[in-house]
C-alpha cells in the first residue's frame, strides 16, 4: 500500500479502530464517550470516511488500552526501513484548522518504537492535553518548547535537549518564543507480559 493514499489509509484506520474496540467488548457509544469524541465522528472514523487528529488517536488509543500506533495499520516492511523527507503520514494535532501538525515516520504495531516529527509554526495551535501507554522522549532539533507535565512541573527545553516521561503523565508542549520549533517525539511500547 502506498502510505500517501490518505482515502486507503483512512479505511484502514478506521478497520483498526473498530477491530480493537469490538475485540475490548465496546459499543461505538461506550468508546465515543471514553475517548471524548461524538459517536457520529466516530461511526464516520470507522468507516473510514474522517481521519482522526493526532489527539483523538491518543485519545481512541487511551480509550482501548493500547498504545496510538496500534491504531494505525502494519504496512509489510522490510528489516530496514528509509523514510524520505517526502514521506510519512501527516496527522493535525487536533481538529482544529490552525493545529499544528506531526508527520509519523514509524509506528507500525509490530515494532517497538514510534517516531513523530513535528515542525511548529508560530500561530499554530500546540496546547492539547496528552498521554497514552509506553514512555517517552522528546528530543529538540532546533528551537525552543516548554514542556508541561501534568504534578510534576514544567521544563524549558532548547535545541539538543530531551526530555523522557512516562507517556500516561499527562502532558503539552507550549511554543516559547515566536520562532519555529522542531521536534522528534518518540514513544516506547509497553513491555508485554
């Protein structure tokens, strides 16, 4: 599959999604509601007709118990993988028309790590809540990001910093200044037992 097909890959998502939640025991309206989402959006996500932002996949994921790359389909891969600048999915953080956006470079749900890179903007929207399963790093490429997580403070990071937590310590990013920021998010998958 070519992962630039976003109609393909929507219907995907979206077979995924209704897989994990019928597999968890769920009604459409159980997981809509523990997710925060509408049912309807949901119903449209199942089917492949929306795409869910990067928040309503942590949100879904939270939700079912998994981590969000489960959420997304396992493309048949070989031992090595190259991602080129042009490639990758894009995800929006949320809904919202100014949200700033991801591009995933790896999260299949038969490998360990998912790799997301965000490019930040001023004027985009960045403050939603997170937190999903696994742990995290963040690493700062270029520029400057407060990081809040929720009890345990916040931290002022700059380029070449990184910061790792516990992905389930609910956390957002804050943009510092009006200079654009790069980052690379990478999630770690919980060890199964």
């Amino acid at each position: 599959m070519d992962v630039r097909d976003d109609d393909q890959l929507n219907q995907l998502v979206g077979a995924t999604v209704r897989a994990l939640r019928e597999k968890a025991g769920l009604s459409m309206r159980a997981l809509a509601a523990s997710a925060g989402v509408s049912q309807p959006f949901l119903s449209q996500v199942e089917r492949g007709v929306s795409a869910p932002s990067m928040s309503t996949v942590y949100r879904l994921a939270t939700a079912l118990g998994v981590v969000p790359g489960d959420l997304l389909p396992t493309l048949p891969h070989d031992p090595v993988t190259v991602v080129r600048a042009s490639e990758g999915q894009f995800l929006p953080v949320t809904e919202r028309v100014e949200a700033a956006r991801g591009r995933i470079l790896m999260s299949q749900s038969d490998r360990m790590l998912e790799l997301i890179e965000y490019r930040i903007e001023p004027g985009q929207y960045l403050e939603e809540w997170f937190e999903s399963q696994g742990e995290m790093a963040l690493y700062v490429v270029q520029g400057s990001l407060d990081v809040e997580l929720e009890g345990h403070g916040s931290w002022r990071l700059h380029s070449r910093d990184l910061i790792y937590h516990p992905g389930l310590v609910r956390h957002r990013w804050l943009l510092v200044n009006d200079r654009p920021v790069q980052v690379l998010l990478v999630v770690g998958r919980p060890v199964q037992t």
